[in-house]
C-alpha cells in the first residue's frame, strides 16, 4: 500500500455498520474516496461459517483498494481470517475502538487497548503468515485517559510491523464529547507510520481542517446531505408562504385551487407525511441542540494545539447554524398547514356572507313589493267605500289586508334574522382577519429575528 507516500490527503470512508456493504463502497467511491472498509466482521464467525463469510464479505473487480474490518481477541484466528481474505482484499483492520457493550463484553474492540502485547501480537502473526508482500494490516483505536498508555500502544503495534493506524479521538466511555484532536497529534508526532484521524468528521471542510490540526495522513469521512436538503426545505416554505399571502389573490381562488381532485386523490398521504415531516424535523432539531450542547461545553486549551479553540468555534457555529434551520424549518411547517386552514375558513366565511346579502336584498325586495300593494289596496278600498258591493269588496280587502300583514311581518323577522347572521358572520370574518394578520407579523418578527441572530453569529 503506498497510498500514504505521495503526501496527499487520503480521503477514508471509515467502516460503519450496516452501511459499508459493496454497493455503498462503489458509490462513495465515485466521489473521491481513496480507501474503503468493510463492516466489521467477527472474525470467528468468520471461519466457523460458510454462510457468515458469504453473507458478511462481498466485492468486485472494482471495489479496490479494500480493508477488511475484523474483531478478533485472539491471533491465529485473525490470521487465518486474513489469509482468507487476502487474496480478494488490499488489507486487513483489527477494530480496537468499538465501545459496545456486547463486543467489550466478548473481549473485541475497545477492551483491547487495555492489552496491548495481544495486540501486537495479532498484528505480527498476520504479517507472518499472509504470503502478499505488500498486504496492509493496520489497527483502529480509541485513546486512554491517559495519552501515555496510547502512545506506548501505538509504538509496540509499530514495531510489530502494522501499517498504519487510525485514532478515533475519544475514550471508550464517551460518545458524544467533543473529540480530542489534540491527542491525535500527539500520538501522529510520536509515530513515524501514517496516522488516520476520526471522529466528527462529517465533510470536507472538515477534512481539510482536521489535516491541519493534527497533520495526520488521512481522515474517515462521512458525508451527508441532510442539512442542505433541510434548508432547501426551508427555502421551499418560505416560497409557498410568500405566495399564499400575496395580496391579489382572493381566498375563494385559493379555494378553488385547494379543492382540485388532485389534492383529494393525495389527501390521505399528505396527512401522513405531515406527521411524518413533523417526526423527522423534531428529531434533527434535537440532534442540533445535542450538537450545541456538546460543543458549548469544556473547550480545549489554546497550548494544546493553537488552532483547536477556533475550529471548536466553526463547529459550535455551525451547530447553531443547523439549530435554526431545523427550527425554523418545523416552525414554518406548522404555520403554513395553519395558514393554509384560515385561508380556506376565510373563503368560506366570505362566501356565507355574500349568500345572506343576497338573501336580505331579496327580502328586502319582497317587503317593499308588500307594502306596494298595501298601498294599492287602501286605495281602493277608499274609491269603493260606497255600495253593498263596496262593502263586500271592502271586507274581503281588509282580509287581505291582514294577510298582508301577517306575511309582511313575517317577512320583518326573517330580515331581522338575517341581519342578525350577517352581523355574526362579519364579526367572525373580522377576527379571521386579525388572526391572519397577526400570524403574518409574527412570521416577519421571526424572520427578522432570524436574521439578528446570524448576523451576531457571523
């Protein structure tokens, strides 16, 4: 393996179960990375069945160069394993830094920095008895308390002829601390192999700022695109937000739109992918405010390594960073189905109302075309108050008039109670107004509030 003496940085994509398969290595590889490892595998199970070694190893002509990640507590096994291998690999890794319980439990990974002779010699009985002169074996640790025991581990493995080794840089018993990379380069300074650096190394900025803490050879990267798909998310929001308050367009129109077929057709998926968007922003806001909270926390001395207090920072920056996005993000998800529910109340609001305005003009028609023939009727009964037949004329005028009367007084209380509706209505109307306006300045206070905080940030 001379991947280490052109003096470059090796880009790694560090072993991560259940990911590292052979279709992921084939696609991490068309992005840069210079080396791939396996999962790890139990070496043990390993030998003992034909079924685990099919199951747990596969690769292809173009999967190179490959490291095979064993776990391994006792040297022949680990030997055996990587004559297996050998011939379909470029090198074999003995994981010294699992801090599982079951694998501790069992005597692999983390618990073997504790033995550091068992480890030498598993290195030195795999030198020896893989026929590849040039077959790479290397060990992936994590740090003592006490940095001298490391150091002292790391020269033993060098002397015993292991290739190179990679320092994840925390304890057995942290998970979530800020990682120490001022012992990894303690550790890189007091070697003379190459030296991998791990540990919170979530892109390529980071890569190239962890090169230059540690001065190791290569890193383990581990790209994701989450938060720039959150933010994209967020952009997207803003955007639907924007247009659903532009002023020009009316509620009923915002209706229509709403009530497509094509919205009924997805209506039961958008429930559930409300809720579901709802789970996963709340748990990458979560992430974020651990995310803060671990670099909040104890920061490093500027003796230590000088430029370890401000790459801190560009962490703990970055941190808040994601915070607000997933913040923001959730809150702006929650206020658009919001927005969207008060638009379609108001559009129904206003068609309620122009519905009982119509209503009351036409019994206001109806009253005016009453009184009209009352008009007419008291006419005539004045022009035929004489006669025998006037007087029957008259009694059967006076019966309409009553009639009259009645339906004229009905028409009165049912325009009453139609005025009393569209009051009722314009009051609800009114207060769905100011609830939009108000969720409107809210959403500018917050968007300014937004900006504040990144412009202190920055």
């Amino acid at each position: 393996m001379d991947l280490f003496e052109s003096g470059k940085v090796v880009r790694v994509c560090a072993p991560m179960v259940r990911y590292s398969k052979l279709s992921f290595r084939c696609l991490v590889r068309k992005y840069g990375c210079d080396i791939c490892f396996t999962p790890m595998i139990v070496a043990a199970d390993f030998m003992r069945s034909v079924k685990a070694r099919d199951s747990e190893f596969t690769t292809n002509s173009s999967d190179r160069p490959l490291i095979i990640q064993f776990a391994a507590k006792d040297a022949q096994t680990l030997a055996d394993a990587a004559r297996v291998v050998a011939p379909f690999s470029d090198g074999v890794d003995l994981n010294c830094g699992c801090p599982q319980r079951w694998a501790m439990a069992e005597g692999y990974g983390a618990c073997l920095i504790n033995k550091p002779q068992l480890v030498k010699d598993m290195v030195r009985h795999v030198k020896n008895q893989v026929d590849k002169p040039n077959y790479a074996v290397s060990i992936k640790i994590r740090i003592h308390k006490d940095l001298r025991k490391t150091v002292d581990l790391c020269q033993k493995v060098e002397a015993a002829g292991v290739s190179w080794i990679t320092v994840h840089g925390r304890t057995a018993e942290e998970r979530h601390q800020p990682v120490h990379y001022d012992a990894i380069k303690n550790i890189k300074d007091s070697l003379s192999i190459p030296v991998i650096a791990n540990g919170d190394i979530k892109n390529l900025r980071d890569v190239e700022s962890i090169h230059q803490l540690t001065g190791v050879d290569g890193m383990p990267t581990e790209m994701t695109l989450q938060w720039t798909a959150v933010a994209l998310f967020l952009y997207v929001e803003i955007g639907i937000l924007v247009i659903l308050c532009l002023p020009f367009i009316s509620p009923q129109r915002w209706q229509k739109i709403f009530n497509l077929s094509i919205w009924n057709s997805i209506g039961h998926f958008w429930n559930k992918g409300f809720l579901a968007m709802i789970i996963i922003l709340i748990v990458l806001f979560l992430d974020a405010v651990r995310e803060v909270r671990k670099y909040s926390g104890t920061q490093p001395s500027k003796e230590a390594v000088p430029s370890m207090y401000d790459h801190l920072h560009m962490k703990l920056f970055r941190a808040q960073r994601n915070l607000y996005i997933s913040g923001f993000t959730l809150f702006l998800w929650l206020v658009m189905r919001r927005v969207i529910m008060l638009i379609n109340q108001l559009a129904v609001a206003n068609n309620t109302s122009k519905a009982l305005h119509a209503q009351t003009e036409a019994a206001n028609q109806a009253a005016r075309k009453y009184m009209e023939d009352i008009e007419l009727l008291k006419q005539a009964f004045t022009d035929n108050a004489e006669g025998e037949k006037s007087a029957q004329k008259n009694e059967l005028l006076r019966k309409e008039v009553q009639k009259l009367t009645e339906e004229l007084k009905i028409s009165d209380e049912a325009l009453k109670k139609s005025k009393s509706e569209v009051e009722a209505m314009k009051e609800q109307t009114e207060s769905l107004t100011k609830e939009y306006d108000r969720l409107l300045q809210e959403h500018q206070i917050l968007q300014n509030q937004m900006e504040s905080d990144n412009k202190k940030d920055t």
